[in-house]
C-alpha cells in the first residue's frame, strides 16, 4: 500500500512538471502558427515535441550531479538588480523609440505591402521546430528548477534506474500530450482549418510596419516613464 500511494504520488507529480515545463508561450505560439498554417502540421509540431524531449533529457541527465538552488537564485538577483536599474529602463527606451521611429520612416519611404514572404522549406520548417523544441526546454529560469525537482521525484521512485526512467518517459508523456493532442483535435475540422488558414495568409500579406511603430513607441515611452519616475 506504501509503495502505491508512493507511486501515485510520484506519477502525478510528475504529470505537473511535464505540463509546467511545457507552459512557454513561444512554444504554444509556434502550435497555434503551424495550425493557422495548416501545413505539415503532424511534422511540424512533432518535431518541435521532439526538441522538446531531447532538451529536457539532456538537462535531466546534467542535474542528476549538479544542484542548481545557488545558480538560479544568483541569476535572479542579477536580473532583479537590473530591472531596478534606472539605466537600464533609460537605454530600453532609447532602443525601442529608434526602433519605432526606424520603423515609421522605413513604412512612409516605401509605402504599400510587405514583399510576399519566401515560404520555408519542409526541411527548414522541421528543423527550426526542432530548435525551439530544444531551446525552450532548456533556457529560462523555470526550467532548471523544474527539471531538478523532476530528478529528485525521479530519484525517489525506486532504486532500480529501469523504473526511475519508467517514471521520466510518464513526464515526457506529460511535456507532449497538449501539443499532440492540439493538432490531433486540429486535424479533425479540416473546414475550420482551412477557414483559419486563409485568414491567417490575409494577415500575414499585409503590412504591419505602422502597428510594429506604434507597439515600439509605446513600450518606449513607458521605459522612459519607469526611468525617470522616482520611488519606485
């Protein structure tokens, strides 16, 4: 009876960092363009579940011998440090109004659409899923605490390593089953997806150079207000 609720405990445990880790949006927006697409959707999000998978294993097996606790705390005192750093927000805004002002010369010097966008190759498409698979699984200040905590449940399982990988592939089930189930449930209103997509096209052909401005010179002028107000 021990060993059950141990087991139930764990699994379900498990079940929550896998989910958890797969909450990025960067990941959910790359789901939510390959479904807009609604091209190679299967491939697409298959390989980016794959980065997934590969990037959390690696960072699995690294934690196994190292404790992450003083690194992750140290890096959070730094960008703490920093985001309270008046310079910082003063050369924030900076960047953002060149890059708002840029924009607005650039879309009143050639006005008109966008040039079409090259579309990637199947190749290109997989690969760079791939990559953010990887990359999302692996950079950020969740991930080392969340893949830590998933060694030590891992660990505490059983002493035997078959069952303690048993209990990691039951977390990469967890990490997956969104994004598969997503462009599963997709798959199955091919009207619908092809409705979306030529939205989608629409959006993506016209020109969103004045709306970048705006959005730049916005988050500009409040980097500048965050710098120069006192007391905060």
């Amino acid at each position: 009876m021990d060993d059950l609720a141990r087991w139930t405990a764990a699994l379900t445990t498990m079940v929550g960092l896998g989910v958890t880790l797969g909450l990025n949006p960067a990941l959910y927006a790359a789901t939510a363009d390959a479904l807009a697409q609604n091209t190679r959707v299967a491939a697409r999000v298959g390989w980016m579940v794959a980065g997934l998978a590969t990037g959390a294993t690696v960072l699995y097996l690294v934690l196994q011998s190292v404790d992450p606790t003083e690194f992750v705390t140290a890096a959070e005192r730094r960008t703490t440090d920093a985001v309270l750093d008046r310079r910082v927000d003063l050369a924030a805004g900076a960047v953002f109004l060149v890059g708002a002002l840029a924009m607005g010369l650039w879309r009143m010097r050639t006005p008109g659409r966008m040039p079409h966008r090259k579309a990637p190759s199947a190749h290109a498409h997989g690969w760079s899923s791939y990559v953010l698979g990887v990359s999302c699984s692996i950079v950020g200040f969740t991930t080392l605490p969340i893949m830590y905590m998933t060694g030590r449940v891992a660990d505490g399982v059983s002493d035997h390593p078959l069952l303690r990988w048993l209990a990691y592939a039951v977390f990469l089930v967890a990490l997956a089953a969104p994004f598969v189930l997503l462009a599963t449930a997709w798959s199955r209103f091919p009207t619908t997806a092809a409705r979306v997509n030529h939205v989608y096209v629409r959006m993506i052909d016209a020109d969103h150079r004045m709306l970048y401005a705006v959005v730049l010179a916005v988050a500009g002028v409040a980097c500048v207000i965050l710098g120069v107000v006192p007391g905060r």
